[in-house]
C-alpha cells in the first residue's frame, strides 16, 4: 500500500516563471495537506528559471520545435507517475501531455488556469486563416511558425478541450467565467509574511532607503503594470524624498530602462531577492503600489503583489481592474486605471495620516490570513481532490 496519493505537476516551460510560481503554490498547499508532490515540465530555454531553489524537486526534460517535441513528449510521459496528474495552464507541453497520459493511465487530470493565454495574441479576436502557401511555409520550414508548441492556434485547441479535464482551478473570477471550475486563489505564505518578525526601519536602512518614503513595486514593470502612471503622480507631487522601488527589475525586455531615462530621479531599483528575502525587502515600504491598467490580460490576473503588501499589513494603493477589488475589499486604496491624478491624490491622503493607513494595512493582512493564505488555498483543494 502506497502511504500517501503522489500528485504530478506539469509546467510547460521550466525556463521562466510562466507557470513555476503557480506550481510552487499548489505544491506547497498539497503538501501541507499530506500529498506527496513533483514538479515535472520542459526546458524551451538554457537553464532552470533562477528563482527556483536548488533544492527543489523538479524533473525537468529538454524542450524544443516540432517534429522533435514528439520525442520531449515521450520522455516525459515516462516520467509522469502520480496518481493525479495537475497540468498548470491550458498549454500543449502541459495540459496536452497530461490529456495523453490520462488516455492510456486512467489518471486523472486536473487543469489549472492562472492567465488567458490567448489574451496575449489578441484573445477572441485571433484567428488563424492562412493560404495554402503560408500554411506549408508555417508547417514545412525548419523556423515556421506551426512548429511552435505554444503556438495560438495550439493554444486555442487546448481551450475547447478543457471540458476534457477530471476538475479544473482558476484564480479570478474572469477565468471562472470563462473556463467554469473551481476558484483557488493565490495563497501567501502568511507565516513567513509576519510584519511582526521585520522591523520597517532596520528594512529601510538595509536597502539603502532610510531617506526616502517608499513606494515599492515588488515584480518586474511591464506596461501594463501602470508604472507610468505612478511616475506621473510623482511628477505631479513633486516632492523629491518619494521614490518608487522597484525590486527585480524586467527579464523581458529593456522596459525599466526607459522607465529610467524618463523618470529616474523618482526611481531606485533592487534586485532580485530570494523567496525568503522578499518579506524583509517588502517590510521596507511605506506604500506598495499595484496600479495595473485595464486590458484583456490584466483582467484574468491576480496580482501577486497585492497579497505581498496585504501579508505584511501594508497600505496598498492599487486600481479597479479585474478581481482587485474583491481581494482588497474595504482595505486597500483603489483609484481607476490609467489615472496619475486619482493616483497622486491618494499617496498624498496615505501620508497624511499614515497611522490611519497602517490600521487598514492590518485589516488587510487578516483578510489575507482568511482568504488568501496558503492554508486557505489548501482548504480549497482538499475539496477539489475529495470530489475525485
């Protein structure tokens, strides 16, 4: 007799955290209920993303275009032993090898949705209607673009055939809508984020920030994010001992960069900190600021930054785009999106009475504790696993 049922984490793509960061949450939270727990996926890049911990148990196998991604698929599908098998998004490398494996094996699958996918082609609005010649260029030359596996069209395949999964867990409401299944927010490890094991002075001193009064953005600035429009509000305020943190920087694009040339007296950049770092790094903060504006893709996510300041009984300044109301509920700072002046209003009402502020940053970490917490995430996935 086994001890304990072995659950199956299957991520498309090791090489980045499109996917890692949700797998390491459910394994957390699967563990903490006595599951024993893998992370399986392919490497499409050099190396494993660099956030991943040395000691974590991941299986990993090369990547690459098809025709040879047949043979990735076979090695993996070897590998794949657990009794449940938990592909992380609707993606080929993912969710299609987990429909493969459940084919021959009986196991059953269930599909997490943390982000539409296709909203970064254009979401309903993508279609794929090439001509002959296109189509045999896209199939038949070595870089066409049909050898992709993550390709749209792929992508868009995956998406009717979720109904193909044993269960299904999305984190926003937009992705319930879309996808049906069961809601399991993003916990937070809220032990670890305890504003009572950090002290906000001794942070600030650490990062070099004593002198200023902190607005940190704890992740990596895309346009999207809305980071402008808080370098706007700045501009606006003019008062030069406010400074917007931005820790880790993007490993996209030169993005920050231009943010720099542009608005560098308000910016200070940290780097990348290890997981058990960043409560420290984020205990530093006067204000965390999660102004994501409003687009197909933002609408389907959940900011991880908000339960970053809500863990740690921050102040959080954010807009109403998606589920950020309903996770802030009453205690947090919600503005519109794209609005600098909306923005500058608040960090100036936050300082004003910064006591006031902090009062609402410990309603929010209780709402965090009951909602989004690791253990309440685990709450939710006993029933999902039960129901199998």
């Amino acid at each position: 007799m086994k001890d304990k049922v072995k659950v199956s984490l299957l991520v498309w793509n090791l090489s980045t955290n499109d996917g890692f960061i949700r797998a390491s949450l459910l394994q957390t939270a699967l563990n903490r209920l006595g599951y024993e727990v893998e992370i399986l996926g392919f490497l499409f890049g050099k190396e494993l993303y660099k956030a991943i911990p040395p000691e974590a148990k991941i299986h990993t196998i090369a990547g690459s275009n098809y025709p040879n991604f047949i043979q990735s698929i076979r090695k993996i599908l070897k590998l794949i032993d657990g009794d449940i098998i938990y592909a992380i998004k609707p993606q080929p490398a993912s969710f299609g090898v987990a429909l493969l494996k459940k084919l021959y094996s009986k196991k059953p699958v269930i599909l997490d949705i943390d982000d539409w996918e296709l909203s970064w082609h254009g979401g309903d609005k993508w279609h794929y209607r090439p001509q002959l010649k296109q189509l045999a260029k896209d199939l038949l030359k070595k870089d066409g673009a049909l050898r992709l596996p993550h390709h749209p069209l792929y992508l868009k395949l995956m998406e009717n055939l979720v109904s193909k999964a044993n269960a299904v867990t999305v984190h926003t409401s937009f992705l319930q809508q879309r996808f049906g299944g069961i809601s399991v927010p993003n916990g937070k490890d809220t032990f670890l984020f305890d504003p009572a094991r950090y002290n906000p002075e001794e942070s600030r001193s650490r990062y070099g920030l004593s002198e200023y009064r902190v607005l940190m953005f704890p992740g990596a600035p895309r346009p999207y994010k809305g980071l402008e429009d808080v370098l706007i509000a700045l501009d606006k305020i003019n008062q030069p001992d406010l400074k917007l943190v931005i820790v880790g920087g993007s490993p996209y694009d030169n993005y920050d960069e231009q943010l720099q040339q542009q608005w560098g007296r308000w910016i200070i950049k940290l780097p990348n900190y290890p997981a058990d770092v960043m409560p420290d790094v984020v205990a530093a903060a006067h204000i965390i600021v999660v102004p994501q504006r409003d687009t197909p893709e933002t609408r389907a996510q959940f900011p991880l930054k908000l339960t970053d300041g809500m863990a740690m009984a921050k102040p959080v300044l954010s807009t109403r785009v998606g589920d950020i109301p309903e996770i802030l509920g009453d205690t947090g700072y919600l503005v519109e999106p794209a609005c600098p002046e909306q923005i500058a209003e608040q960090i100036q009402s936050i300082f004003q009475d910064l006591d006031l502020a902090n009062a609402r940053g410990m309603k929010a970490r209780q709402r965090c504790i009951d909602k989004y917490s690791i253990e309440a995430m685990a709450s939710t996935l006993k029933s999902v696993i039960t129901r199998l």
